[in-house]
C-alpha cells in the first residue's frame, strides 16, 4: 500500500533570506522556519542573497541580456527544483532591502520565469506549481502597515513578481515592532515561525 503520509512529508522548500546583516533576527527567523520543517519530514535547501557574488544591477534594463554570475545560476536551480519559496526580509523605507531587488531583478527576466506573447498583453508563467510565504519584519504593526501605507513591499513581491510568474498561493507573515520588542516576545515570534515550518507553511 502507497505510503501517502512519507509522500506528503517529502516537500522540497527554499527558504530565501533576504536580510544582509548575518546579526539581524531575520537569521533567526530563518532558523526556526527550518528547524521546524526538518522536523516535518521536508527537505530543505536556503539562499543567503548577502552571500552570493553577483552584480545587483540589471544594467540594460531589458534591452541586452548580462550572462549570470555563477551564484546566480545555482539560486535558479534552486528556485526550479522548490516546490515552496519562503522569502525572509524586513521592510526598509516600504520596500525590499537593495540586495534583494537586485537579486529579483537579475533572475526574474523574461525566459526564466516568465515570457509575453507577440502581440499580445498576456505573458506565459514560468513557474506555476510553486507555492510561497512572505514572513517579513517590521517595526510599526502588521495591520497600520497595510492599512496606512497599503503593504507596498508585499504587493511588489507577491502580487507583481510571484503571482505575476506564476507562484500562487502566497501566504503572508508579519512579525514586528522589531526595535521595540522584547526576548520574550521574540521568542513568541521564532515559535510562530517553526510552527510555520513544521506545518510546510
């Protein structure tokens, strides 16, 4: 008889930290979600975007394609062979940290993970059948982010690049007020968080 619940628990997820300071909480974060999967049976691969060699500039826009750097090349084997995408980064100024914009911009290009049709206003999604989790750290609270600035870094990374290539459903986490929070209620958040991972969330 097919052992349904040793197939359920061979979920592949990367796990994308996009922080690059190796002293912020994002690395913890990234820990729990880990240890949490790992428990769950999951196999697990990350990318350390603040460790990767490659230029964060798409230098000619769309007009000429720069060959990618090797770093970037093994990330897109990675984002490839994943089945969930979960993507750890704080808010900075509304938006994505740089390295991480950069890290988008370079890999999600026409030809990999997405292709508009000639003559046309729709595209093709290049990467359908994945799954992703934004947990992202703020310091003001998860509901006057949405509600007083209208989440601008989530609508960029889930609605325009992941559900724009295909990637869907994207589940979202806030974790914050960072600067003020105390080591019990981080600890609160890392337990969330390895929930997550337990879960494949």
């Amino acid at each position: 008889m097919p052992d349904f619940k040793a197939k359920k628990m061979s979920k592949k997820i990367l796990i994308i930290n996009g922080h690059p300071n190796k002293d912020s909480f994002n690395f913890g974060l990234v820990d729990a979600y880990k240890k949490g999967a790992i428990q769950s049976g999951a196999t697990i691969d990350e990318i350390t975007i603040g460790d990767l060699e490659f230029d964060p500039n798409l230098q000619y826009g769309y007009q000429k394609r720069v060959e990618h750097e090797p770093d970037l090349v093994k990330s897109w084997n990675k984002i490839q062979w994943a089945d969930h995408l979960v993507w750890v980064h704080p808010v900075w100024w509304g938006g994505l940290p740089a390295i991480t914009k950069g890290f988008i911009d370079r890999l999600f290009v026409p030809g990999l993970a997405y292709n508009y049709r000639e003559n046309s206003v729709w595209w093709d999604k290049l990467l359908k059948g994945k799954t992703a989790h934004i947990i992202t750290t703020l310091d003001q609270p998860g509901w006057y982010y949405r509600l007083a600035y209208g989440r601008p870094s989530v609508n960029q990374l889930k609605k325009s690049t992941l559900k724009f290539c295909g990637i869907e459903p994207v589940k979202v986490t806030y974790v914050g007020i960072i600067k003020s929070s105390t080591t019990l209620q981080r600890e609160k958040w890392l337990k969330k968080v390895e929930g997550l991972g337990l879960r494949n969330k």
